[in-house]
C-alpha cells in the first residue's frame, strides 16, 4: 500500500475538446494533493488537442499523463479499462477520481474490479483523514436523505466519481508549468468487443442544461404539458435552459434529458427558477448548488420554499405571464436607452 | 434465449421519513418494493425472450424476504427466479455485491445477456452493473435507452450520454444496464401471480456459487462506512404572498429587481 502515491484526477475529452468536468475534478485533485503534499496528475485519454492539455496543468496538474491511441478518440468501455489498468500498474496513484459522468460512472467501477480497489459512487464531498491519510469521501443517500461518509482503508488506489456541477472549476493561472508525459498502449489492450456505429446529438436545449447559466425548471404544477410553452418562454428571455421534476417527466411532458434531480441532472447555474414544483427531497438533490434559487408555488408549506432564496406563494398561472411581460418591458426599456 | 435479469429489493422511499434525532431512516411501515429502475431491465428481458424464446431469470442478493420481489417478477412473465441469501453477503458493497452475483450467473449456466437496472433507489451506486460485467470479462453497454436489434452474434443498442445517443453494436454475450427509456413496464397479470406462486425458486448461499469466502459481505468490501449525518438544506429566503392583485403586482415587481440585481435582465 505505501508504494502507492499521488493524486490523480480522470480528465474528460470528447470530440478532442477537454470538458469542464475536468477542471472541477481540478479543483477537488489539488485540496485533497496539496493536503497530502503530493504531486496532482491529470489523466486523459484518447487524441486531445495540445491547448487543451495546457490548460488542464494552467488549472492545477503538475503533470498531464496522456494515452492518445485512436481507438482511445470515444469512450469504449473495455480499452479505457485496460490502459487505465495498466496505467494504475505502472504509475500506482493512491487516488484516483473521475466525473459521475455516462463514461466516468462506466469506466471506474470495471477499473475497481480490475485493480480490486474500493469506489464510492457520486461524491460530493472529499477530504483527507487527519490520521491516516484515508480520502474521505461523502455522497448522499437513501434518496438524498442523509449523507454518507466513506473510505477504504486497505485498499489503493482509493477511488470515486463525482457529480458533475459540484464544484466550480478550477481557476487558469497562466504561469503554471508541468510535465506532459505520452504513454504508448500496446495494441492488444485497445481490441474492442463493443463497436460505436454512430452517434445522435440530442436537442441542444437538453444537452446544456447542465451547462446553463440560467435553468428554468416546471414540475406537476403545470397540469399538462402544454403550458411548458409558459417555461419554454420564459428561460427563452433569460436566455436559459428549460428542467422539469420527474413527476413532470413521468407524465410525459418533456424528455427525460431534462429532468433534475437525483435521477436525474445535477444543475448548478446562477439561477434556479421553478413553477409548480414541490422541491421533494430527490429534486433538491440536484439543485442545491444553484447560486440562487427562486420559486413560485400555490402552497405556502411547499419544501421548495425552505432553499429558495426568493419565492412567490401563488398561482403561476398568473405569476408566470405576469412576469414575462414585467421582464419584456424592462428588457424593451433597456434596449431603448442603449 | 437465456437471459439474467439482477433485481434488488429496496424500499420504498418516495417518502421515507428521518428520525431527525438519530438521523436513521424510520423503517416501520415502509413497503418493500422491487427497485423501480429495474422494472425497464425486466420488461426488455420479457420483450426479447417473447420473440426469441428462451429463458429470463431473476436473480437476487438479499434476505428470505427478497423472494417476494423474485415472484412478482415472475408474475410479470419472467420465467424463472434464483435467490441469493447468506448471513455471508450482509454487508457487501458493490465491489462484493457483483463478485456474488457473478458467481450465480456463473454457475447458473450458459446465457447471451444480462440485463441490470440503470442503478438501485437505495444504494443508488450504477456500479453494481459495470461490476458483474468486469468479473465476468463481458462486454458492456450502460445507460442503454433502446434496443435497436438483436442480431445473431450481437445486440444493437442506443445509449443515453450527456449531448445525446450513441449506438452501440455489441457482442454477446454481454451486460446492458438500462435506462427508462428503454422500455414500458407491463403489470404482473393474475396468470402469471399463479404459476409463480407454484414455480419453484432455487435458494443459493456462499457454498452453491463457489464463492471464495474473502470476497463476500463486509469482510470482502473494500469500502466501509464511517458516518452518517442528515444534511439540513435550508435558505433564509423572502418569500412572498401573492393573494390579490396587488400583493402579485408587488411580488412580481420585487422579483424583476431580484432578476436585475444578479444581472439577469
Ligand atoms: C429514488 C427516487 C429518485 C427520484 N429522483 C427524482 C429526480 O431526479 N427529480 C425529481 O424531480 N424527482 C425525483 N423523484 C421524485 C420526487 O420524489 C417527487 O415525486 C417529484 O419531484 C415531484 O415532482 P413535482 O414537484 O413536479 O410534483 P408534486 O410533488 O406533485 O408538486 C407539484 C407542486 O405544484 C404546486 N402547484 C400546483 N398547482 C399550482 C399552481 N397553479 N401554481 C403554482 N403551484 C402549483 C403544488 O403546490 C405542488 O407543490 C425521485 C423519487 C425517488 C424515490
Ligand atoms: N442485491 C442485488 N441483487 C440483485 N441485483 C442487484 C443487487 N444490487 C444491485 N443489483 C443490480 O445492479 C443494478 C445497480 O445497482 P447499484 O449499483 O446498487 O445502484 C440494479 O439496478 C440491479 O439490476
């Protein structure tokens, strides 16, 4: 076990372009290397542009440790596993943690069983044990209900995912320098026994949710799924992206894509509003790191209320479209003065 | 055919209720419940067996009671059921939990496919599907939103990510885990409450699977608990009455300045 050392974050690549789950794994990869006092490594896998690769160490990496075979350009469950398998073997890092991500949440439990290491699912905390140097590593529960707190103490490298959106990414510094180091695979490692055919791009909305500045979210309240035009609406004024409850979802009012929650996405944006949602204990699993929540809801005893930092207790049949044509108005004004 | 289907058993916790003292969950009155991700792996194993005939078998790891979710799988028209009980398993984490499952489905014999829920509603890990695939060295497809076509060597399939689908071909025998895209969950019909009442259900424990007793329950987990606390999300919020005219007029206004104030509009 003490052969194993340093931190290692799982950077994210698709298209060649690094995504910014990466630089948030940054963010968690430093406290918890410069808490150990040792150094972080960025690993990335599959042909990623050179700027790209700067960026992750100009975001704290001191090292960048880059497998760039071909068959590595999309993520395919069995080559990510062996060449991070071998990757562990060679390099031995006593952390390893990669994004909640489809690839992320695919790759680390088939590399936990390889390297028989303990993984804990979905973190949203993790810190340092005084003591012993054991990663800590805190997720929610039994439907968000409690948060759990775990570790693995015999077994390295000690591994988990985080969610995506749980912390902020970590800040370029231009004057950052570190090592890139090229890893060759041997091709056996790379065969693959799942071929990608091809790929569809989901509605653009849907995709970005989770990186929308604004996300304007509707659940049960509604009614029907007609007056999601009142949601579709007003995200469109403020520029954001549309979210729904899963109730809202269940129903088929809108696409499984947006749904927020625990099950679902985990949003963080400048502004969370929603409409006709309860704020159920799953719902506010995903929304919890909004900078600022605002609700409108019927019931005054609403959960939604409890984490909302603005609400209105009223029918958003009335709230809504009184306050799209506030905003139209305003943003009229404003474009009058400019 | 032949086909595994790993189900848990879980509770019911759309409302589960915290003891805000010991902030443990209060177990009286909760329902037991076949965890509802799973339902979408079962339907599709009883969708593909209905055209291509075959075996679909419900596998689970838990205590006698866990035998229940086992026949009501059956009633919905799964074919055969295999229980996992042991005081050997308590404790496992997913790591132990997917060895267990792979030994079962191992010793249960030859099949094509195995099918996993997306992720169980109480652990709520995702990892327990990856991990058979991994034991058992079998190609996988997670977050599978849709058969496209079950082809003689291969399954074709569309997998959820983030910007969208990929379509995936992949060589059986191999594990999906499924979203619940993939499928439209039938109701157990009272035929099928019947002959899984009188089909019999096999009990496995650590010894029938082979297991080596080092990788099972807590001893064989690499992960261990050390606490448990109950998060409070609370926000001093202003929050407004909108009851006549007026007071939505002024909510509404107050809500427009909160909108500027973070540049918003
Ligand atoms: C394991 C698990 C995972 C889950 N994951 C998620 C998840 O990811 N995301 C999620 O959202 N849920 C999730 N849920 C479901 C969750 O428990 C709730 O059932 C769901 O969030 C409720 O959706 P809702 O708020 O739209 O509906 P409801 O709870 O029915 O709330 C509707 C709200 O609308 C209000 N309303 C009604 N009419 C009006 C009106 N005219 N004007 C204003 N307000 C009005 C009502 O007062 C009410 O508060 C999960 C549940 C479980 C068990
Ligand atoms: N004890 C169990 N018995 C049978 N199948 C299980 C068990 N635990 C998990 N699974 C399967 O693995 C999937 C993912 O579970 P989890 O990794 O616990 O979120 C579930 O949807 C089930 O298909």
């Amino acid at each position: 076990m003490q052969d194993y050392s340093g931190v290692w974050i799982l950077a994210e690549q698709r298209h060649g372009t690094v995504q910014t789950i990466s630089y948030e794994l940054l963010t968690r990869g430093r406290a918890l290397a410069d808490t150990l006092g040792v150094p972080l490594a960025a690993v990335i896998l599959g042909p990623t542009d050179d700027a790209g690769l700067d960026e992750l160490i100009r975001r704290g990496a001191d090292r960048v440790i880059i497998a760039d075979a071909p068959e590595l350009a999309e993520f395919l469950p069995e080559p990510y596993t062996r060449t991070m398998a071998h990757l562990v073997k060679t390099h031995q890092p006593e952390i390893i943690i990669a994004g909640a991500t489809s690839s992320g949440r695919t790759l680390m439990p088939l590399l936990a069983i390889t390297c028989h290491a303990g993984l804990t699912a979905d973190c949203t905390g993790l810190d340092i044990e005084d003591e012993t140097g054991n990663l800590l590593q805190t997720r929610p529960a039994i439907g968000g209900n409690i948060m759990a707190t775990i570790k693995s103490p015999a077994h390295r490298p000690q591994m988990a995912t985080v969610r995506p959106k749980s912390t902020r990414p970590a800040p370029a510094d231009p004057a950052r320098t570190g090592a890139l180091i090229r890893e060759t695979i041997d091709p056996e490692l790379l065969k693959s026994r799942v071929k990608r055919l091809g790929f569809t791009p989901a509605d653009a909305d849907a995709a970005n949710i989770q990186e929308a500045e604004v996300v304007v979210a509707g659940g049960r309240g509604l009614k029907k799924g007609d007056n999601f035009g009142l949601i579709n609406a007003l995200a469109a004024l403020l520029g954001g992206a549309v979210g729904a409850s899963r109730d809202a979802v269940d129903r088929g009012w809108i696409g499984y894509p947006h749904q927020v929650g625990l099950s679902g996405k985990t949003v963080s944006p400048k502004l969370y509003l929603c409409a006709g949602v309860s704020g159920s204990i799953q719902h506010l699993a995903g929304i919890k790191t909004s900078e600022n929540i605002i609700a409108v809801n019927s019931n005054p005893e609403a959960q939604i209320f409890q984490v909302a930092n603005y609400g209105i207790v009223g029918d958003l049949f009335e709230v809504l479209p009184l306050l799209i044509d506030k905003i139209k108005a305003k943003q009229a004004a404003t474009a009058a003065t400019v | 055919m032949n086909i595994i289907i790993p189900i848990k058993q879980v509770p019911e916790t759309s409302n589960v209720k915290m003891d805000p003292e010991t902030g443990t969950m209060i177990r009286e009155g909760l329902v037991s419940i076949i965890n509802p991700l799973d339902l979408f792996a079962i339907e599709l194993g009883i969708v593909l067996q209905e055209e291509a005939g075959g075996s679909t078998t419900v596998l689970s790891m838990g205590p006698p009671k866990a035998a229940e979710a086992l026949r009501e799988a059956m009633a919905m028209g799964c074919t055969d059921g295999i229980l996992l009980s042991d005081r050997k398993f308590a404790g496992s984490d997913t790591w132990a939990t997917s060895y267990a499952l792979a030994q079962a489905i191992r010793k249960n014999g030859d099949f094509d496919l195995v099918i996993c829920g997306e992720r169980a509603t109480d652990g709520d890990t995702g990892q327990v599907g990856p991990g058979i695939a991994a034991w058992l060295d079998l190609p996988v497809a997670t977050y599978v939103s849709r058969l496209v076509e079950n082809r003689p060597g291969s399954l074709v399939v569309e997998r959820l990510v983030e910007d969208g689908y990929e379509t995936l071909e992949v060589e059986k025998p191999c594990v999906l885990t499924v979203v619940k895209e993939a499928a439209y969950p039938r109701l157990p019909t009272l035929r099928g409450k019947q002959r899984a009442r009188k089909t019999e259900l096999p009990v496995w424990g650590a010894v029938d699977i082979d297991a080596d007793p080092a990788a099972l329950g807590l001893k064989g987990s690499p992960t261990r608990v050390v606490k448990i606390n109950t998060p409070k999300v609370t926000r001093s919020g202003d929050i407004r009455t909108a009851g006549d005219p007026a007071e939505l007029e002024a909510a509404v206004d107050d809500l427009v300045a909160y909108l500027e104030k973070i540049d918003l509009v």
